[in-house]
C-alpha cells in the first residue's frame, strides 16, 4: 500500500494537462476568444511548480512511507576476525551500515555473538548480489583477510558493482616481504590504511594491546603526518562526518596516497597504543547506536 500512496501522490501529470491545454486553447480562440492564448503559459507554469513542489516533497514522503533506499555508504568487511570485528562494531555504534563476510564458522560466530549482521558465504559466490536486501545501503568493500589473492579477487570483482575507487585491500603481506609475490596490480584494489603494515600487522598490533576507538577531531589535523609523526604507533583508519549530521553520511577510508585532512567535527576511528591520545582528538567514549539502526542490522544477521 506504500507503493500504491507514492505513486498516488507523486505520479506525473503534466503530460495530459499539457496536451489538453493546447487543443482547448486553439478551438477558443477558433472561437473567438483572443485572449485563449494565455492559457497554454499558465498551463506550463503551474506543470513546472507542480513538477518542483513534487521534486522537493519525494524525499520526505519516501522516507516517511519507509521507501527510501539507505545511502550506498555501508562497507562490507571481507574476512570477520580480531580487529575487523571491533572496526564493525564501532561503526555501528556510530549509525553507520556494516555487513561481514567470512567462510570461517567459527569467525562468524563470534560476530554473531557481538550482535554484528553476517553472512556466511564466498565472496566469489553470487548470493550477495542475488539479496538485494543484505548489501542495501552498501556502497564499499574493504577486504581485510590474511590471504592476499583473496582480497584482490573481492576487490576486482566488486569494482563492477561499487566503482575502482570505492574497493579497498589491506597492503599484502608479500609486498613487505617479496614484491614479486604480490597479485598484479590491474587486480587489486585501492591500499587501506598505511602502505607499512599488512592484515598480519594490524593483527599482531591489535593482539598486543593495541586499540581501535572513535575520536571527534577538535581542530584540523593531516592523518597522514599523523601517522608518520608516531612512527606508526597510530593507524588512522576511517574518516566520518560528524556523527550528530544527518545531512552527511559520507564513509571515506584512510589511503597512503591520499593526504586526508580531518576537520573539526569530524570523527576518525583509528588503532593506536592505549598510552596515546595524541592532539586535536577527544574520544567519543560513550557511543550508543539508535534503537532502530541496531533492529535493522539484526535482522540482516544471516548464518545458514
């Protein structure tokens, strides 16, 4: 009945009015009515203030219907363990859509556990794209597992769906090691983070005490020159507007290659050691996601 309301009230008219404006108009003044003429104008003015009164009333009216599609601002999560389950969760918190993925049970369960909306299934198999519903709202993907043809793989295929410049991959492993072990680089997407630490580093960190919060940046601050200012003792990882704009919904991911400024009121979600809190930053200690965002999420939990 939603849809029937919609359409009801926002279906387009102007098209009949116009063409029924032009026949009467000529058989009057056919009829001796010169000033029949006026009518065809008035008849397009009131289309045209139809057509803006309509186009600025959908939006609201969707949303108030609950027909309005999520903003494609999400990020599915490749690969559900220590640290990418603590980065979901913070960005649900944070009112932000969030959906996991893992062919590990066990990984899952412990998302499960945390109350974090998952799906067991293969990035490489076509059940995500075929629910419309569990990827709703998603708009990028960051594949955070330790196996890095994996990961290009997820990025390569998704880059069709999400666009090149939205797909992410934590630096390969091999890079560090061997360069010449990496996958190539047509099939790979955009680096997270830091071009210095691999899904192993950022694991081993994290393992020993190392922890991933929300902070409200307070005056502007370069991530990058803070990253390298703390010798990569901080990893900022995700750039946010503020979380009380309803107006922005934008979700950017960190980059090497992209000297991101942090404005004030923005939130930052990074990792770093418990002893730090490093300038311009306050932490949003306190995050409490909204009752309804929370229910959503639940229901789109799926582990067969």
């Amino acid at each position: 009945w939603r849809e029937k309301v919609f359409l009801g009230m926002m279906a387009p008219r102007g098209i009949v009015a116009a063409a029924v404006a032009s026949i009467t108009a000529l058989l009057l003044m056919e009829s001796g009515y010169p000033s029949a003429e006026q009518l065809i104008p008035i008849s397009f003015s009131v289309i045209f203030g139809t057509i803006l009164f309509y186009g600025l009333l959908a939006p609201p009216v969707a949303r108030l219907l609950k027909l309005s599609r999520p903003s494609d601002s999400g990020l599915l999560i490749v690969g559900a363990h220590t640290w990418t389950l603590r980065l979901a969760e913070l960005l649900m918190k944070l009112n932000r859509k969030v959906l996991l993925t893992d062919i590990n049970r066990n990984n899952l369960y412990r998302a499960l556990q945390s109350g974090l909306p998952c799906v067991f299934t293969s990035i490489f198999s076509d059940r995500l794209f075929n629910e419309e519903e569990e990827i709703a709202g998603i708009g990028r993907l960051l594949a955070a597992t330790p196996n890095d043809e994996v990961n290009s793989l997820a990025t390569f295929r998704f880059s069709e769906i999400f666009g090149p410049q939205n797909v992410f991959q934590v630096m390969p492993e091999a890079t560090i090691q061997s360069p010449l072990r990496i996958s190539p680089r047509e099939i790979r997407g955009r680096i997270a983070f830091s071009n210095r630490i691999s899904c192993y580093g950022i694991s081993d960190r994290f393992t020993k005490g190392s922890e991933i919060k929300a902070f409200r940046v307070t005056k502007p601050v370069s991530l990058r020159m803070l990253h390298d200012r703390h010798e990569g003792k901080v990893l900022p990882m995700l750039l946010l507007p503020d979380n009380d704009d309803q107006a922005g919904e934008d979700l950017h991911v960190v980059t090497p290659g992209t000297p991101a400024v942090a404005e004030p009121g923005q939130i930052v979600v990074m990792m770093l050691d418990p002893s730090l809190l490093p300038p311009a930053f306050e932490e949003l200690s306190e995050i409490q996601p909204e009752e309804e965002t929370h229910e959503e999420n639940n229901e789109q939990t799926i582990l067969p």
